[in-house]
C-alpha cells in the first residue's frame, strides 16, 4: 500500500513469461485443487482460516470432506482488501463456514467468536460504524 516500498512481482505472472524459455521436453503437471488451497484474496483467506479447511496429519490443507471438494464462495468488500483489515473483521478468529455455501460481506463488521454460518449469508451494513454480529447460527439469512 506504501508507493515507496520494494516492488513485488505475483509468481504466477513471472512464470507465464518463463514458460517460453522452457525446452519441448518439459512436461505440465496437472495437480488437483484437494492438494492445494489456492489464496489471491482475503476471500479465500477466511476461508482458509475456516473450519472450511483442515490440515491432515501429513501437513496438507484439505477441504474438510463435507464439503465435498467445493469451497465456500467468500465476497468481501473493498474496505477488507488487505490483511490488517480482515483482521478488523474477524478479531477473535475465523466463523464457521463449514456449511456455509456463499458468504458476502459489505460494510463494516465485527464478527465475535461462536458465529457460525449455513447457506447463503449476506451481512450489510450502510453505516460507516461497524456492526457486531454476536455469537449464533445464520442459516440464509442477511443481516
């Protein structure tokens, strides 16, 4: 966020320049999304962060299994775009998402430990003052 800091270059980005100096004997991998959790957004982060996921005793990051390979769709506001601020949203650790299919956040919110989220949750909140969702199931509901 500082125009002064040390540039960074996305891995993917660079990769897709350096696969033209590869030799014809290369060969692509094809790995499958339950050996990887692929993270470009605080989105996915929460996620992440969720009951969504687990880590298996070989050390990997799964999808827990009822969730059957699908991963929660998470839509955060812009006012979440970075870390610290996701921080701001989840102070005392990331809800349930387990049985959560789609989860949108916009405005500013306060989610307190014990939430747990089902279906489809949308929280909105107009106001510039954030909004406590306290500890409780949502199940399809928009608060």
């Amino acid at each position: 966020r500082d125009k002064k800091s040390t540039k960074v270059l996305q891995l993917e980005t660079a990769m897709g320049a350096a696969i033209q100096c590869f030799g014809a004997e290369a060969k692509a991998i094809l790995t499958p999304r339950s050996r990887f959790a692929p993270v470009k957004t605080t989105g996915d982060l929460l996620a992440l962060k969720s009951d969504a996921y687990e880590v298996t005793p070989e050390h990997c990051v799964t999808l827990a299994p009822e969730r059957k390979g699908v991963p929660p769709i998470i839509k955060l506001d812009g006012s979440y775009k970075f870390c610290d601020q996701l921080a701001t949203l989840i102070p005392d650790g990331a809800p349930s998402l387990l049985r959560c299919t789609k989860l949108t956040v916009e405005g500013p919110f306060v989610i307190e430990s014990g939430v747990v989220f089902q279906g489809e949750v949308k929280l909105i909140n107009p106001s510039d003052q954030p909004r406590t969702v306290p500890a409780g199931v949502y199940k399809d509901a928009t608060l």
